[in-house]
C-alpha cells in the first residue's frame, strides 16, 4: 500500500511511519529525514536548505519534488510506501500527482493526524533520536527502557534536532496552518483522505492506523 501521513510537526508521524516499516514492510520516504542528511553530508543541497530548516520555512519545491521523485524511482518501493513530510501544500501535491501517474503508482490513503497546537509544542521540545539508527524518543512520552540506552540498537547517544525550540517549532506550526493544511481539502475531495485522532497515546494511533489499512480503500 501507498500512504501519505498528514499532520503538524510533532503529530507522530516519524514515529508511527516507523512502526509500519516494520509491520507491512513499507518505506518511509521523510523529506525531513533526507534533507537532514544531506545537511550531514555538506551537500550543495544541504547547505542551501540548512538556513531554511532552521528557521521552520520550507525548502524550495524544486528540491524536495527532485528527492522525492529519484526515491519513487527505486525499486525498493515497489511494495509500498509511507510519504512523512510530504507533500506540504498544493504544489508539491499537485507535483505528486503527476510522479505518481508517470511511474504507475497509486495512492491508497491520505492519513490525517489531527493534534492539538499546546500538545505538539510539548512533543516537539521533548523529542529526542539515536544518533546510530535515528528511533524517536521523548522526555516523558516514549522513555528508554534502560536508561540512556537505545532499546533498538543499544545505542547511547543521541540527538536533538536544531529547529525543535519553542520559537521554531511555532513558526513550524504557523507555516503548517498556512501552506499544508489546505491539503486536508485537496485529498478529502479525492476520497482518500481518512482522519484519526493523534491526541491518543501511540499504540492507540497504531491501531487507529492499523483500521484505515484494513479498511475499503478507492486508490487515486
Ligand atoms: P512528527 O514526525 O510528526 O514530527 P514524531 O513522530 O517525531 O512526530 O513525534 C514527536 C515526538 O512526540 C517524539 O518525541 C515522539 O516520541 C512523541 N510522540 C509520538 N507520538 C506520540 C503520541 N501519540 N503520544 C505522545 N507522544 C508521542
Ligand atoms: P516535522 O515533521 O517535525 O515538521 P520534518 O522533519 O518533516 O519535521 O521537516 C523539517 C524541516 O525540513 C521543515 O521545517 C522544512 O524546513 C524542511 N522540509 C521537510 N519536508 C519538506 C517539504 N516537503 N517541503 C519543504 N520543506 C520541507
Ligand atoms: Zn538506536
């Protein structure tokens, strides 16, 4: 299956693309997660989408539309994957749209993680990953079992993303409301789109999510 996970900075969707990557044998195409790698890497792309991220705006389309399509172009995907960061308004939707079409591939559903803007702010300044393997934590929501060790890889040491503060994380939000959310409007009048309540705790997303995969699909 083929799914985008819609929803703010902080809704969870790093988090439960993840836990489908090892359910459903999915990948996770984060947007995010590639161009902070390539930020690492002191790629020519890097250096011009680092000023951006930092201050929570959004990388030109021409670059996350140019990573997204080489991605969609590997074989890897062929067995479904999970869009986590993208799209992000309508350009890029629309931009999708037409990769997919050119590729042969369809689009099952549009997951929308609806989270209340006081709760993300608390997600987001308490988000933490393993620097080895990158699984999310939280300071209070998803703790180590054993105390600064990764439970996945045994890891022990571990990142905070520059742009998760409280001042970026509200221009985050601010951009979301602004450029992303119309793209509850776009896909809802496709069909596709299916809401779920992110406000739950994370395996009572999973099982939310775990409903809309089971569930009848009319692919785009
Ligand atoms: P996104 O990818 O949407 O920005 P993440 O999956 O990284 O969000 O989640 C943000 C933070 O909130 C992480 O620290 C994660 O551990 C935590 N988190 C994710 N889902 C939930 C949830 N349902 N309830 C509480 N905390 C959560
Ligand atoms: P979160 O889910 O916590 O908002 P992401 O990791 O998805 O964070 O994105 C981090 C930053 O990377 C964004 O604030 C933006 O600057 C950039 N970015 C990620 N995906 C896109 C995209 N599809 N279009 C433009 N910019 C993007
Ligand atoms: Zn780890």
């Amino acid at each position: 299956m083929n799914i985008i996970l819609l929803g703010p900075p902080g809704a969870g969707k790093g988090t439960q693309a993840r836990l489908m990557e090892d359910r459903h044998g999915m990948k996770q195409l984060s947007t995010g997660d590639m161009l902070r790698a390539a930020v690492a890497a002191g790629t020519e792309t890097g250096r011009r989408a680092k000023t951006i991220m930092d201050r929570g705006e959004l990388v030109p389309d021409d670059v996350v539309v140019g990573i997204i399509s080489d991605r969609l172009g590997q074989p890897d995907v062929r067995g479904g994957f999970i869009l986590d960061g993208f799209p992000r308004n309508t350009a890029q939707a629309e931009a999708l749209d037409r990769m997919l079409a050119g590729k042969g591939l369809k689009l099952d559903a549009v997951i929308e993680m609806k989270v209340d803007d006081e709760a993300l702010v608390g997600r987001i300044t308490g988000r933490y990953t393993c620097a080895k393997c990158g699984k999310g934590y939280h300071d209070r929501f998803e703790i180590p079992k054993a105390a600064g060790v990764c439970d996945v890889c045994g890891g022990t040491q571990f990142n905070r993303r520059a742009d998760d503060n409280e001042k970026t994380v509200r221009d985050r939000l601010f951009v979301y409301n602004a450029q992303t959310a119309p793209l509850v409007q776009y896909y809802s009048g496709r069909g596709v789109l299916r809401t779920i309540d992110g406000m739950a705790d994370i395996a009572e997303v999973t099982r939310q999510i775990e409903d809309v995969l089971k569930g009848p699909q009319r692919p785009i």
